[in-house]
C-alpha cells in the first residue's frame, strides 16, 4: 500500500472486553449526561462503552441475529432498527425502550375557535385500553392555543387517527377544533435515519412496498402517521431503496437499486406535498453502507463502480459523475457480487475509505482509500474485515472508529504525536504490518 506515517491503526481490544463476533453496527451516542460507543455485536444485544473502556450490555436489547442495525439519533434518544424487530430506542440514561404503539403523543389545535370565556372540557373517543385525558390551554380573545394531553392512554392503534371533540364556543363564539396522534411505528423498520428533525425509514416486510418511506413526526420518534406521513419514491416501478442520505439544506437522496431521487423534506410542508424528483434513472446503490456524504457531494458504490452525486450550477440541478474508480478497474472487478451488498465505507480527514469482499470472501477483506485532495486512490489495507464504522467525540476529540466481523473494535491512532511514537505504535493490534510502495 502508499501510505502515509501518521496514518496508523490501533487495537483497543484490551479496553473493549466482552464483544463478540461480529459487530453489525456501531455510533456514538451523545448526551447531556454522558457519552457513550453503542455497539451491536454477536450476542444480538446492544452494548456501551466509555471512552476509557468502561464495558455494559443494555438490558433488554435485542437485535436479529446477523443482521446490519442502523441507530439514529433524535433528541436525546438513540433510535435503532434491524428489518426485523420493532422499533426501539436506547434513553439518555443508557436504557433499552419500547415504543408502545396506541398512545395519544399530542393533540393539535387545528382552530383556536373564538370567545370562549372558560377552559372546554376536551374528550378523546375511547379506545380498546384505557382513555387518554387532555386539558385546553385558553388565550387572549377565548381562543385555544394549545392542549395538554394529561394521560396518554392506550389502545389508540390504527390507522386513523383518534377524534377529538372539544366543548361549543358560547353563544356567538366559532367552536375550537383539534387533531390527536397516536403513537405508531413502521413494522420491521429498516435503513434508519434522522433528516431534518425527523426519523425516515423503510421496511423489511414483505407485504410493504420496497420503495415506500415512513416519516416521524418532527422531534417524536414514537409518533408517526403511518398513512398520512409516508411517500413512494419511483411510483412502484418495482425498485427497491437500498439507502437514504441526508443532503444540503432539507434534501434527502433516496438510492434506489437502478435508480437515484431527491426528496425536499421541507418541514414546513405536509409530508404529502413534498417533491421527489428523479436525479438519474440509469445508475443506482448495490450497498447502502456505501453512501457517504464527501462535501457538497454524495460518494457510493455503483455497480460499475465508485460514483458520485454532485452538485452544479451552485446546486440547482444535479447529477452522477462518470466512475470514479476507473483506475482500480482491476480490483473493483474482483468484488465478489454475491456479497457486494455487504461493503461498507466512511469518510474521513479528506479520505474516502471503503472495505470490500475481494474474490471468494464472503467477508470485507480489502479496504480501498481515495484521497479527495489528491483525488486519487492512495492504496489500500487487507488484513481488516470492517462491519461498520463510527467517528465518536468524546470529550471534543474526533476519533475514526471500526468494528469487524471478527468481534474487535479498532480506532485510527492518528493523534499520537510523532516525537511520542514508539516502534509499538506502527502496529496493527500488536502486530506488525508489512508496507509497500508501487
């Protein structure tokens, strides 16, 4: 491989105790009160661990077994999903949580109404559990301006939404309205992430389209609108989404398997009056842990390659670059198609790296890195086998993570200062590695 000195890795595996092959998914989660690496491995439950190795299994998490587990972070709540399981988060104090579906999560006023010269007593119809409760909050004129729900019930599942009737205005006064959410969530709930103050995800059952989205309510990953906030990206032509990423200002990228759309994902407009507008009908993603964001533009793996979506004339229209992995033509062809899904990549300090499974692996055996500045492919590792990565930040220092199908957990140690380096810091888990130049 090229390689430059400072660019070293490091095996923490003596801090990261317990983990147990393989790692399928991996993020930092930040909080107020603490911070944490959540980790997914192969006992099927989540972990933590602190910044100096301090080891914990969240209770009651569970994932299905093998399977690739996406977290998102919403408030603060780390929200994990694997297409198979429900829906579920880890709280700030580091506790697995369910979300109870049924529950009245907020009622809207839709119509303050006028001249009400008292609270309205406000009624939620009854459910299949026990009813939710709700107090009218009144302004200036006798006009509504908000609703407490005081008890938030159960019961409350479906698809349409529970009614809400609130007390007549008096003589000469225009009556109140409102509309409550309930808590719904996505059925086997896949692909996860947070975009403009909102969860997205698709989902792994069968009887669901593959193109269709599902939207959170802003700010509420347990309240969603299964019906009134989702979308169809392609018009059912039949091509599924394999990844989502969040873009410039509120557009989200929608890679779809033969195809590429862009969302504007304004959260001023109803989830159903967003545009969806077709960025290349020819080109799609083959492994949704490919797409990263590179600047102003989005690198992924294609199936003749390395691309790009990028922006032009100043992000008024878009477009997909030509390869840009033409000169490693040669190991790009060795991928090994039967697993191609299974690559996976991050971007870092100017360099776009990405493992692959080369030949008859069945596991990324191969990490590729281009370097943005140079805008050339610098060389690449073998040896390593990453599932997922995660940059974490704890106490403000930026560290690149990866955790292996092996079980092991790795951090780039490109912090140590040259006159600190000993002959054990050019080391790969204690092992010496062999560099070369071509």
């Amino acid at each position: 491989m090229t390689a430059d000195p400072d660019d070293r890795w490091e095996e923490v595996e003596a801090l990261w105790e317990g983990l147990t092959a393989p790692i399928t998914g991996l993020d930092y989660f930040d909080v107020d009160t603490a911070e944490r690496l959540v980790i997914a491995d192969g006992t099927n439950t989540l972990k933590t661990a602190t910044e100096d190795g301090a080891f914990a299994v969240i209770t009651g998490s569970t994932v299905a077994a093998g399977a690739d587990v996406n977290f998102a972070q919403l408030v603060n709540r780390l929200y994990y999903a694997d297409g198979d399981s429900a829906l579920r988060y880890v709280d700030s104090s580091y506790a697995n949580q369910s979300i109870s579906a049924g529950r009245i999560t907020s009622i809207e006023v839709t119509n303050g109404g006028l001249g009400y010269t008292s609270v309205p007593a406000v009624t939620v119809v009854s459910s299949a559990g026990s009813s939710a409760t709700a107090t009218a909050v009144l302004g200036y004129g006798g006009k509504l301006v908000g609703i407490d729900v005081d008890t938030e019930g159960s019961g409350y599942e479906g698809t349409v939404q529970p009614t809400v009737t609130i007390a007549a205005a008096p003589t000469g006064g225009t009556d109140a309205t409102a509309v409550a959410h309930s808590s719904q969530a996505p059925t086997k709930p896949k692909l996860l992430i947070t975009h403009s103050n909102r969860l997205f995800c698709t989902s792994g059952d069968t009887s669901i389209p593959s193109d269709q989205i599902f939207v959170s309510d802003i700010l509420d990953g347990e309240s969603w609108d299964l019906i009134g906030n989702s979308i169809r990206v392609g018009g059912g032509d039949g091509d599924p989404i394999v990844a989502m990423q969040p873009w410039f200002d509120f557009s989200l990228l929608i890679f779809k398997e033969r195809s590429i759309w862009m969302v504007n994902a304004d959260p001023a407009q109803a989830v159903g009056d967003w545009e969806i507008k077709l960025v290349n009908g020819r080109t799609g993603c083959v492994a949704s842990r490919s797409v990263q964001q590179v600047g102003a533009d989005v690198l992924f793996l294609a199936r003749d390659g390395i691309r790009s979506v990028k922006t032009i004339e100043a992000g008024a229209q878009t477009d997909i670059s030509q390869p840009i992995s033409t000169p490693i033509n040669d190991l790009i062809g060795r991928i090994n198609q039967s697993n191609i899904g299974k690559c996976t990549a991050v971007y870092w300090r100017n360099r776009y790296l990405i493992a692959v499974p080369l030949d008859s692996s069945t596991t990324q055996n191969y990490v590729f890195c281009y370097h943005l500045l140079a805008k050339a492919w610098t060389g690449y590792w073998t040896g390593w086998q990453p599932r997922d990565w995660a940059v974490s930040a704890f106490e403000g220092k930026l560290r690149l993570n990866f955790g292996d199908q092996t079980g092991k957990l790795f951090t780039w140690d490109d912090f140590t200062a040259e006159e600190s380096t000993t002959s054990e810091t050019y080391t790969d888990g204690g092992d010496v590695y062999e560099s070369f130049i071509k």
